[in-house]
C-alpha cells in the first residue's frame, strides 16, 4: 500500500511567524494534533498539540491566569515547531512510513511534492487504523 492510498488530504498550514494563539485555536477548533509550517509553499516545520501545550503557560484559562502567562500565546511558531521535519513522498510505501516512525520519536509525517509543498499527512493513528482493518 502506498502512503498516498491513507495520506489526509484537507491540511492546515501555519506559518513560522504566526502566533502560538492562532495554532491554539486551530487545533482546538479542528480537533486535530498537528499543524504543518509552511514558508512560501514549501514545509519547513510541524507543531504538535503537544509542543504548544508544552510553551504555554499552565495557567491561561484558569484563576490563576497572568499577564506573564497569556504573554505566552505570543510566542511565535518558528520558536516552538520541529524545525526540518522527516518527510516522505506520496509513492512511498506504508512499510517505509512505518519504519520513519520506529526509528524517530515523532507522530506525524508530512507528504510533499517534488517541490517540497505539502500535499498530505500521515499519522501514527492512520497507520494503525489501516493495519487494524
């Protein structure tokens, strides 16, 4: 099977001087977990929920709030994404995409084109819900 056969196809794409409260917002709104980063065209990074949850403050939201914490959804996406990210190619094989992720600690793979513009996502979940079927 190839990667192209169980790559999601509806992206969302931020760029690297975005605010992390435009990402926030995105992933909560969409309920997803990873957002590429993108600069002209190409991908150049990936944030996960995980990392934005990881440079903002524990506090936003709650009682305890300040403006210490709110400051940091002022962050910007270049600060926070996994810079060059593993990528892979729509003809490649579900065997290869799972071998990038045995051997990297990561829960996504964007597919791009020849140019390096991103055409697709692979997760972990979807490898596993096709291998489940």
């Amino acid at each position: 099977m190839l990667v192209k056969e169980l790559m999601r196809t509806r992206l969302v794409t931020v760029e690297m001087d975005d605010k992390l409260s435009v990402v926030k917002e995105i992933l909560e709104r969409l309920k997803i977990h990873h957002v590429i980063v993108i600069e002209s065209k190409q991908v150049y990074g990936v944030v996960s929920d995980r990392d934005l949850y990881k440079a903002l403050s524990p506090n936003i939201g709650t009682i305890t709030e300040t403006p210490k914490d709110v400051a940091t959804l002022n962050k910007r996406v270049y600060q926070i994404m996994s810079h060059y990210p593993i990528v892979l190619t729509p003809n490649a094989t579900i065997e290869e995409a799972i071998a990038v992720f045995n051997a990297h600690t990561i829960s996504c793979i964007p597919i791009v084109d020849h140019e390096m513009q991103p055409v697709g996502i692979v997760t972990v979940r979807s490898i596993l819900k096709v291998l489940g079927e």
